[in-house]
C-alpha cells in the first residue's frame, strides 16, 4: 500500500468516525431553543439567594431609616466613645438611639407607598 493510499483510508476512517458520533438535527421540529436558554436563566435566577440590597428593598420605608440612622448613629457612638473620658462613654450610647429614632421618623414621612386603610 502506498502512502497516498494509507492517508485516504486513515481520512475515511476519522470521516465515519465523526459521523457515527454526529448527533444530526434535533428531534424537535420548530422548538424555540433561545427561549429555552431565556427561560432557564430566569429559573436560575429565582433560585438564587437574595442578595443583601434585595432584601433591604423589601423593608418599608420607615426600617430603611432607622437603619440608616442607626449606621449613622454607630459612627457618632464609636467618635463619642473615643473623646469622651472614663464613666461617660456610656453616653456615647445616646446618639444611636436618637439616630435610630429620627431615621424610623424621617423614613416613615418620607415613604412613598400609600397605605390601604
């Protein structure tokens, strides 16, 4: 056998062997394949864990502010407890619940969504 002969029947060889593992068209006639891959992004998605600004965005109006007063309120009580001398940093205290109690205020007037009464 030459070697011109030996290269035709190694390339039909890997031919059949490609078109043995060809899995050919799909059995499916007209399926929509990209609203398939659509719809299994949204299932993805919905079994994902929320994310921590998800579930911020589902506290009313009024929690959202007393959380950021709050925060706030931390950082006032942490530069408080810093400055303050020995038996008054238990003062410093005082600021995260004012915070706290303004933001509950501020973010109840604030809240845009209209109550059912």
């Amino acid at each position: 056998m030459s070697n011109k002969d030996e290269l035709d029947r190694l390339q039909r060889l890997r031919d059949a062997q490609i078109k043995a593992r060809d899995p050919g068209t799909s059995k499916i006639k007209g399926y929509d394949w990209g609203k398939h891959a659509q719809r299994a992004k949204q299932i993805q998605k919905a079994r994902q864990k929320p994310l921590l600004r998800d579930l911020y965005d589902l506290l009313p109006g009024r929690w959202k502010g007393a959380l950021a007063g709050l925060l706030l309120g931390a950082l006032l009580a942490a530069l408080l407890y810093f400055l303050l001398p020995g038996e008054w940093k238990i003062a410093a205290l005082l600021p995260l619940l004012i915070c706290a109690v303004a933001g509950f205020i501020i973010g109840k007037t604030t809240d845009n969504t209209v109550l059912p009464r």
